[in-house]
C-alpha cells in the first residue's frame, strides 16, 4: 500500500473555492497566471479515495495551485451502465480536498461542459483500440472528449491521471499529442489497500464476500508477471491465471493480457516494456487493475 501523506498545500484546511462555470475557472486561472504562477489539474468523477488524493498531492509538487474537477461525463457511459447510480459525494469530496490545500474545485454540470447544440466528438484509435474497446466501444471517445474540455476551458500546465486506468492514460497522451494540447501529461501510481485491491470508487459495490474475493486479481496477475519475468510461456500463464479466478468467484474475464507498456499492441520483439492489463467482473462490479511486467 502507497502511503499517502498531507499538508502539502500552502493553506491546508482551507475549503477550495468552487466554481461551476468555465468562465469562474478561468477568471481564477487567468490570475494566476498574471502572477507567473502555474497550475496543475487533476480531472476526476467524483466518490475521492486515497488514489485521487495522491494525485492532488503530485500536483502540488509540480505545480503552484492545483485545480480538482468533478464532474460525471454522461459521455463515457452506455446506456445500460452506473451513470445514474455512479457514487456522487461532491460535499465529501471537498472536504477530503481541503484537507490537502487544494485551491480550486471544477465542479460543472453537463449542461456547461455540452451546451444545448453540441455535436463535436474527439475519436481516437491507437492505444484506443482493442482490452476496453472490445466491451465498451464508446467509451473511449466519450473519455477523450471529455478530457479535451477539461484542457481547454483549465490551460494547465500539467495535468495528472492515475495508472490504474493504464488503457484511458495512454489513449489521453496520444490525444494531446495528436491535438497538440500544450500540457505535460503525468502518471500517478496506482494506490492500492493494505490487501492489494486497487482503489477505486466502485469498490462501493463490493458485498463483504466480494470483497474477500477481490485481491485475488492482483495476486494472481503478480503470479503471472512473475512466470514471465522468469522466462515462462506467457500463455499458459494468463490461461492458467484466468481459470484461478473464475474458481475463486469471479463471474467473468472481459480481458486478461499482456501489452506493450507504451504502444498497448500485442508484443512483438524481445525486450520491449510490457503491461499486464485486466477486467472482470465480481457480482455486479466491474474490477480493473493492470501492473508492469
């Protein structure tokens, strides 16, 4: 487990402005600027754990101010998804901020962040393609588009996703690539329980058996990175891997692969970074982790 310390805004405790429209964002940003300072941003959903704390906390050491958004993207999610019950705890959340000095909080509804008469998309391929694709084909765009907003309407100087979405981090770097977004993308590392399980906010769902159940991915996904450090038939290892986990509970593999670490291709040469990256499903919660191999 990442230990995730405090104090490392300059007025910790104090509640972080909030503000809902893009012009109050920028109002604050631009003054900022004024002063030669520079921001960071930490774009998120909502429901904050440890994870995204220690993502505000890079911020801080990167940067001046650090800007947090909440907001729900209606866009990344299918019709048959959480969006309606996806956990919104907005009062939590910035308390937990000001915990951490964070100067400002983006909290919009969707009408600001997709004014009535809004058809512009943002489709992205690449790293985009294939593991979350192959289960949620929109999902991606709605991510890169939603993201490309948040970029714009902020103007940070950096901006900081977490790896425990490994997949949605790439595909972001290549967007503001592509786009030529003048922003330092930053991976935050994954922040797991004293158990292993990745946080995230839908751990929320987990019924006390399931949550027994749910260490059982990393470990298993260790035992694999493991064998193929080792020199073992990757193969046989995902395979044998992937039957471990449906004995233990878990009700389905959506994907349980292993990737160029930068690319996200299959791997193809000796020696490249790799990237073990999994989804399954435990009851009605959709669990993804990935670690590097």
């Amino acid at each position: 487990m990442i230990e995730v310390t405090r104090s490392v805004g300059s007025e910790v405790g104090r509640r972080p402005v909030i503000v809902r429209t893009v012009a109050e964002l920028r109002t604050h940003v631009d003054a900022w600027r004024r002063a030669g300072e520079t921001v960071a941003m930490v774009p998120t959903m909502g429901a904050l754990h440890e994870g995204h704390l220690s993502l505000v906390e890079e911020g801080f050491r990167r940067a001046t101010h650090v800007v947090v958004s909440i907001f729900v993207n209606p866009t990344q999610f299918a019709p048959h998804e959480d969006f309606q019950t996806y956990p919104r705890t907005e009062g939590t959340d910035v308390e937990k901020l000001a915990g951490l000095g964070t100067d400002l909080v983006f909290a919009p509804n969707a009408l600001e962040m997709y004014p009535l008469g809004s058809v512009t998309r943002v489709e992205v391929a690449g790293p985009a393609l294939g593991l979350e694709t192959d289960f949620r084909p929109h999902f991606f765009s709605g991510v890169a588009t939603v993201v490309a907003k948040l970029l714009v309407a902020c103007a940070p100087d950096i901006a900081i996703f977490g790896e425990k979405d490994y997949q949605q981090l790439a595909v972001v770097r290549q967007m503001v690539r592509d786009l030529m977004i003048p922003v330092e993308i930053v991976g935050g590392a994954t922040v797991r329980e004293a158990d292993g399980l990745a946080m995230s906010s839908r751990n929320a769902y987990l019924s006390p058996r399931e949550r027994v159940i749910a260490p059982r991915l990393v470990a298993e996904m260790r035992r694999v990175a493991e064998t193929v450090r080792a020199g073992g038939d990757a193969a046989s290892a995902l395979a044998t891997a992937k039957a471990a986990l449906l004995a233990a509970g878990f009700d389905r593999v959506d994907y349980l692969e292993i990737r160029n670490a930068v690319t996200l291709a299959a791997p193809s040469e000796t020696g490249e970074p790799l990237r073990l990256l999994a989804a399954l499903w435990l009851g009605r919660t959709r669990l993804i982790d990935n670690i590097a191999v």
